[in-house]
C-alpha cells in the first residue's frame, strides 16, 4: 500500500535564515498548505518584510543561530505566538568561496560556526520541545556540496558533509529511543539565490529555483523522507559515482565540469554576497585578509574580495 501524504495544515513552523531565497520560498510553500510559520533571521527588517508580504500566517522573529539565548528565545516567541513546534526547519547557511590554502581562519570559523553549529544548536533545541510530545520533523538544508566535495569551496562543502552526518546519526538515536520524530536533508544543486551567484554551470544539470527546493522540503515532510536529493536525477549521479572506480567517477565529473562549479565562481557577480557573509555572525570581526575566488576555471585568483559591510541574511545554498 502507497504511503499517505501526512496532512502539514495546523503545524507550526520555525525557519531559519527565512527572509530571502530558500527560507522564504520554503515559508511560501508551508503556508499553501495551511501551516503558521515564524521567519527567524538576522537581518530583522528583510524578515518583516517577507512576513508582510505572505500575510498573517507567518510572524517574523529576529535571530542569530550561532548564540544559544537568541535561538531559545527565536523558538519560545515563535511557540507563544503559533503554537508547539512541529517542524524546524534548519535552513541559515553561508558560503564563502575561493582556494582553501588562501582562506583566512575567521572565514573558515564562521562558516562552521554558522552551517555546523547554527544547525546543532537548532537541532537540540527543537529535539527539547518535541521529544517530551512524541512528534515532530526536523529539516536541516545540506548541499550536493556535502556529498562530493567542491574544489573551491573545501569548508563549505565539510559543514555540510557533517550536517548530514549529524542528522543520520539524530535519527538513530531517536530510533533506539522509540521516539517518533523524524528527521530529513535536503541536498539540492545551484540555486538561483544571492548565494548561488555568479557559480560555475555543469553540464546537463541546470540550476534550480529556491521553490524547487521548498516543494523538495514539502514532500519530505508529507512522506517522511530522509535524503532528499533536488533535483532528484542527482541520486541516480551519486549512485554511478558510488559503484564506478574513482578515476572513472572523477573522469566524469572533469567532463561535466562539476569540479568546476565553486572553483570557477565569477568574482564580480559574487562580490555583494561576499561582502554580506562576511558580517553574517556578530560574535566575529571580519575576516582581516581578503578571500579570494578563481575568477576562471583552472585559474589561480588574482583579485581579492574584500569583506566588510552588512549583515547576511543567512540564505542557503549551492
């Protein structure tokens, strides 16, 4: 017998990173179905915009996934207002791009601190509220990135290798705690997102819109899924590259030019969203030596970017 649809209409949801592109489609896409959302992001102004513009059915909250206090207090509002927590769903993420002997330590810390730890932190707090009710689903947003490895992106593509490891291991101990709780990744390719400027193309795969994502997390949640690849013609990638020799596996991704997606990312497309990644954790400075990005495929970078100015929004991927 075909598994049923679980009927989303009622839930509440809590998104991070919600005010722009994946978190915001994703927040569209709950709310078609009849749940309430609250919109959690950093950048206060964007999120009350976004909550506006899809009605009463979403709240906007300020958050800052790397503190504990702000995440609690994201999640207690979010509860008082809409009621229990059924879905969280760990969306905020940044990507800084460029040759990982030439990144600085900060850039690498605040992507850890945020991809990684934003999304442990969410993760247990959520697990806090749903564990003592018996019910709830937990989506964190990883990346195709996580799964191969991207040259020039080689700290991006470990947090969210390490998310989906994380949630591979959440779900097994939830299993042999008899709890029912479920939890997801997504894994989607380019997304044409702030984020996803300026990126490499690979051959016969083309890039995705933030709603392709958002109707991924929607089935997912409906159908209980757990790796959720988008678009789902990836699994069946993934599964060649598995069972091939590596040379071969590798030999296909150099004439796709999957190797080349983050490594051959346009410098002058990608300069606004760089500028904003950088002050994306309050906790940290900018980073004090400029990241650098391969202008072209095979090219080592030879103009910097230099990082300053206003707060990421905490939009996700590639």
């Amino acid at each position: 017998m075909a598994k049923q649809p679980r009927i989303l209409a009622g839930q509440t949801a809590a998104i991070t990173g919600a005010a722009r592109g994946i978190g915001r489609a994703t927040a569209q896409a709950l709310i078609r179905r009849g749940m309430k959302v609250a919109i959690g992001d950093l950048d206060e102004q964007a999120a009350r915009r976004t909550a506006e513009e899809l009605g009463t059915s979403a709240i906007a909250l300020p958050l800052d996934v790397t503190d504990r206090g702000s995440f609690v207090a994201f999640l207690d509002a979010a509860e008082q207002r809409l009621g229990p927590l059924d879905v969280l769903v760990n969306n905020a993420g940044i990507m800084q791009l460029g040759r990982f002997i030439d990144e600085d330590d900060l850039t690498a810390r605040r992507m850890v601190d945020i991809n990684l730890h934003g999304v442990i932190l969410g993760c247990k707090l959520a697990l806090e509220r749903m564990i003592p009710r018996d019910r709830g689903h937990i989506v964190n947003i990883s990346s195709q990135a996580g799964k191969f490895g991207a040259p020039g992106g080689a700290t991006y593509s470990a947090t969210k290798h390490a998310v989906i490891g994380l949630t591979e291991a959440i779900r097994g101990e939830l299993r042999l705690m008899g709890a029912h709780i479920d939890a997801s990744y997504v894994m989607p390719f380019v997304v044409n997102t702030e984020l996803g400027s300026g990126l490499g193309q690979a051959r016969g795969i083309s890039n995705l819109e933030p709603a392709d994502v958002a109707d991924a997390i929607v089935e997912a949640l409906q159908m209980r899924l757990v790796d959720v690849w988008v678009p789902k013609s990836s699994k069946r990638t993934n599964v060649l590259g598995v069972v091939l020799p590596r040379a071969l596996s590798e030999g296909m991704a150099r004439a796709m030019k999957a190797d080349r997606v983050l490594a051959g990312a346009d410098l002058n497309r990608r300069r606004d969203y760089e500028l904003r990644a950088s002050h994306s954790e309050p906790a940290l400075e900018p980073a004090p030596e400029p990241a650098q990005i391969a202008p072209e495929a095979g090219q080592i970078a030879s103009e910097p970017v230099q990082l300053a100015s206003e707060p990421a929004a905490g939009d996700e991927q590639a």
